[in-house]
C-alpha cells in the first residue's frame, strides 16, 4: 500500500490545460485529504502534494465512502478520475472527484516536502467519525470543565449536525429547535385516510431540515414538539426531498415514526439557531417571477408604509399589511409586502426608525408580478433588521458614501409599458411551442407556467372577442328589462358598459403553432386598440374596411408571452388550453443576453464533461 504522496502533481495538472484525468498517467496522482468539511450532501476538502494545495469537492456519489470512513481526512487517496474547474468569482482552480479509491489511512500530520524532505506539521485531528459528528461550537462546550452535572451529561450524547445526515447513515441524534411548525391536516388518498403534520427544524449552525409524521406518529408528537422549543431528536429516516413540497434548503426530508424519540433539551444550555441567507441582488428579482422557489433579501429601507386592512379572498377575514421600499446596489428599488405579525410588530419598528435607512435582511420571501416584481412575505419569512453579516456592513458603507446621494428606480421602471405585467417572468422557463403542444399532459393537476417567443399568425375575425362589462368592476353585465345593464357582482344598473376582449389567437414559431387565449389587458396590446374602439371600426361602412386592417396590422407581429397551461374537459374529451399571462414586445437587447447565457451554459456543460 502506497504510503506517500505524488510530490509536484498538483502542479503539473494545473500547469497543463489539456491533462486527461482518465489517462494512464492517473495512478500516478496520489493526494492526502485535507480539512475534510460537509456541505449539503458533499464534501469539500483541499488536495495536498505535500507542497501544493488545492480546493476540491468530492461528487455525491463519494458520500456513502466518507461516511463508512473508507476516506478520512488526512488520509491519502489515488485520484483516478476528476475534473479541473474554475471558481467563477477570481478564476481559482478546484478539483472535482468523481472517481478515487483510498491508499492509505489517517496519518498522524499533515505532509510537508517543502525543502526536499518530509516535514511533518503535526496538527490536533480527529478520526473520521468524530469529525462528522461535532461542530465546532459543540466541542467547545464539551471542553467547558465547569459545566453544569446536566450539562456534562449532556455531552456523553453524540449530536450530528443536519448538514451531515444523509439516507445511508446508520443511527444519528440531532439537536434543533422547531422553527416553524404546522397545523395537523386530514387527507384521503387510494391508500386511505389519515392524518399528516410537518416541522421545520433548525441547528445551532442555522442548517434547516423539514420533518414530517404521519398517523400515529404524527397524534404522539403532535403536542410533544411546541413552537421554540429545543429538542433532541433520534431514529427517524432521511430521503430526496420532494421539490413540489419542499419548504426549507435542504436536499433531503426527515420522516418520524411512532418509534422516534423525541425528547425536550429542557435542563441544558439553549441556542438561538443562526439563520443563513443566500441573498438575490434586485436586479436579478425577475428570473424568480411567479416561481415556487422562495428568495432571501437583503437592502437598505427607502420607505415605509402604515399599517391597511386587506379582505382575504378565501374567507373574507381582514388581515393587516404593511409596504416597505428596499434598495441594494444595485440602484434599484422593490417593494416587499409584510403581512400579519411582520406587518403589525417589526413593520412598526421600521416605521419608527425609517429616517435613520435600517438595513434589513429578509429570509424566505415569495417573489410575484405586481408592478412588473414584488415581493410578500409568508408565514415562515423571517426578519433581521441591522444584521451583523458582511453584506449589510457593505451595503450600509455603500449607502453611507453614496447611495443615499444616487438616483434609485423601481425595477418596474425602465421596462417597456407592456412589460409592466411581469415581462420579466418571460426570461424564465423559456421553451418552444412544440414542447408544449407535444406533451398534452401539462396542467392536468394544476396551472404550468412557461415563457415563449413567438409571431400571430391569425385571428379569426368572425369569433366572439369580447363581453359586455360593468364600468365599475369589469365583471360580465346583462341587459336590464327596460334600458341599461345590470351588474350581479355589484347589484346595481347602469345605462352603459364597457367591451372587454376574450378572444383567441393562433401563434406560431419555427417549431410549430397553438391556439392562444387572451384576455383584455393582453389583447389589448396585440390588437392595439381597445375593444370598445375596435367594436367602433367593424361597425363603421365604407369602402375600406378599418376592422379587417386592424386585425392585419396585428398579423405577424412579434412578441414574447407568459402562459399557464390547464387542462379543459369540452364534450367529455381534455383539451389542453393556453392562457396569455402577460405579453410584451420583444427586446432584442434581452433577447441577446438570453441568447449568451444559454451559450455560456451550454460552453460551461460541455467543458465539465
């Protein structure tokens, strides 16, 4: 068994863009592992020659080999296949392992052949399983000698941190604290009845996992887990986590069963979980428009609203929001509505101390298409006003110097009036129309949005394009006995009403061609006219037929759409139906930088195969 590194082999790969990591010359290339460190459900550690040092990542696939400790940091393996990358933000190279095997176990130091002979640093490490098992705050109160008798108890139990779990582990002990819990729900499905509730739990390192316990499990610890509380937490099963349901950023789901032990860390020092946020800059808010991914923000508070009342749909409660405007460096503003609590308790603290430009960072936040992008908060968003993180001091310290001298606008604004329905959605999920003419399936169990680009290439002048509409709400109207219309939604008559379009237009692209629907807001801006204007042109007599010019003017014009796809049952057959979410034209600027991006994704993919 090989008991030493290849000396200089780092370097002569990095110094060698053509090398071949599936070349013979692979065996060659023994390396010993160095800071060991988990992240999600892969490990980082650098490669070390013995004189140079290099980051790497092991794939995946390598986990179940570390966490049986088959690979230990400070141990050598043989590199027998891996790629060179460049890390995008200062062009540095890292290794990615896809393929190694192990030559030897932990030694004692870390190797050193700087001046020609084997120097050894010698270093206080731990074995393989002891690594995984610890943070770093755990093992300094482990070394606390005048700790509590409770407390020492305490420590004789192995505590793994989430980001270390993963569905091959054998058995692992947790400790988290619930940060959100939810209501226990009923469901019915081809299985049964039964009964289902879901937890979000959070460690001292801020590392979220979601928990769910179905039936008996869920009626034993429904009341046992309270909002807040610390609890260790063993003998549950980890799988993929399911991306429609996923709530929290964590690759995998925790399930309890009625054999779980969950018991409360009542007489043991707390911890407030670490909240970690993964900021989205304003400027790039549009590619998350009406996505189910959540975002975290962070900015500096421009302005803030009182408190209104809102009537929620579902069942008419009123509920409290408040608006607050934030503004990064980017120069651009947004507008993040606070509901309920967030709205009545910090959105009031925001208010008190607006003048002074607090920043904020906001965690978990839904971004939607109000006013081209807005943003919402839900009921696991969480708040930090003046956080102690390195973004907010250079934000703060950008505001500070210049910012609050600088022109900002709204990342509404600048964008072409059609655009102002959320065009900036349109840059997301773009495919061709044969992707979804093709798969009839889309939208059976709900709406599917997509982005696509494409040219009217006919619409039937003779179909119905528009409804009779009340003035004051624009729901559909009837005509009254005597004169007038009346307005069921707002029980009252009127002696006029306004045309609204619903009409359908073919759209085609190099791929093939689908009938569109559209409503008034976006027929109005294919068409180009309003529907009561347009109503005016077909009823008007004349040689020239304005009506039928109006609707060849339209023809073969260019535009980008968002639009849902569902599933309509006509005559007792599905049919597929599309609706024009928002329409605009198209920008060729845009356009471009889409166009390189894919590109770039495409060089990048290639590259790393």
């Amino acid at each position: 068994m090989q008991t030493s590194v290849t000396p200089d082999a780092i370097s002569a790969v990095l110094s060698n863009p053509s090398f071949d990591s599936s070349s013979s010359d692979r065996s060659e290339i023994v390396v010993q592992v160095v800071d060991l460190k988990p992240i999600g459900n892969r490990y980082t550690f650098s490669a070390n020659d013995g004189k140079t040092r290099v980051k790497a990542m092991f794939t995946a696939s390598l986990t179940p080999e570390i966490i049986s400790g088959n690979i230990q940091n400070l141990g050598l393996i043989r590199l027998l296949d891996f790629t060179v990358n460049d890390i995008s933000s200062n062009s540095t190279k890292y290794f990615l392992v896809t393929k190694c095997e192990s030559v030897a176990s932990v030694l004692d130091s870390e190797v050193n052949l700087e001046g020609g002979e084997a120097k050894r640093q010698k270093l206080d490490h731990s074995p393989k399983q002891e690594f995984v098992a610890k943070s770093a705050s755990q093992i300094i109160t482990e070394q606390r000698g005048n700790a509590a008798p409770a407390a020492r108890m305490s420590m004789t139990r192995r505590v793994h941190p989430l980001v270390s779990l993963n569905p091959y582990q054998g058995s692992w002990t947790i400790k988290v604290r619930v940060t959100n819990k939810g209501v226990m729900r009923n469901y019915k499905n081809a299985r049964g009845e039964g009964c289902v509730f879901n937890v979000e739990l959070t460690d001292e390192e801020g590392t979220q996992i979601q928990a769910a316990m179905f039936n008996d499990a869920a009626r034993k610890f429904y009341d046992r887990f309270q909002l807040g509380k610390v609890y260790y937490i063993s003998r549950g099963s980890l799988k993929l986590a399911n991306k429609q349901f996923k709530t929290v950023q964590n690759d995998y789901e925790m399930t309890l069963n009625e054999n779980s032990e969950v018991e409360e860390a009542s007489d043991e020092e707390m911890f407030v979980p670490e909240t970690k946020f993964n900021f989205v800059p304003i400027e790039e808010l549009g590619m998350y428009v009406n996505q189910k991914e959540l975002i975290d923000l962070i900015g500096v508070v421009q302005s803030v609203s009182p408190t209104m009342s809102i009537r929620r749909r579902t069942d008419n409660e009123m509920i409290p929001k408040r608006d607050i405007t934030l503004a990064d460096e980017s120069k651009k503003t947004v507008v993040v509505s606070l509901w309920n609590n967030l709205a009545t308790g910090i959105g009031q603290e925001l208010l008190d101390m607006a003048d002074k430009s607090p920043v904020i960072a906001i965690k978990s936040l839904k971004v939607g298409d109000f006013q081209g992008v807005s943003l919402s908060t839900i009921s696991r968003s969480n708040v930090v006003i003046n956080p102690e993180s390195p973004e907010a001091k250079k934000l703060k310290s950008w505001y500070d110097s210049e910012g609050k001298e600088t022109s900002m606008s709204s990342i509404g604004s600048g964008m072409s009036p059609s655009a102002k329905n959320g065009s900036w959605s349109m840059y997301a999920d773009r495919v061709p129309l044969s992707q979804i003419t093709s798969n009839l399936s889309l939208g059976e169990d709900k709406p599917v949005f997509f982005s696509t680009r494409g040219y009217i290439s006919f619409i039937k002048p003779d179909q119905t394009m528009w409804y009779q509409a009340c003035k004051t709400c624009s729901k559909k109207v009837t005509e009254a006995m005597d004169s007038g219309y009346w307005c069921e939604s707002c029980q009252k008559k009127d002696e006029e009403c306004s045309l609204r379009y619903i009409m359908v237009v073919k759209v085609s692209d190099s791929t093939g061609e689908a009938w569109f629907s559209s409503f008034n807001d976006e027929a109005e801006k294919i068409i180009g006219c309003s529907a009561d204007e347009l109503n005016k042109l077909r009823s008007e007599a004349g040689e020239v037929n304005e009506f039928q010019t109006k609707l060849k003017e339209a023809t073969w014009s260019s535009h980008v759409f968002r639009i849902s796809v569902t599933q309509n049952e006509y005559n007792g057959e599905k049919r597929q139906r599309i609706t024009v979410k928002a329409v605009a034209p198209v920008d060729f600027a845009a356009e471009s930088r889409l166009l390189l991006q894919d590109i770039s994704k495409k060089n990048t993919s290639a590259a790393s195969h």
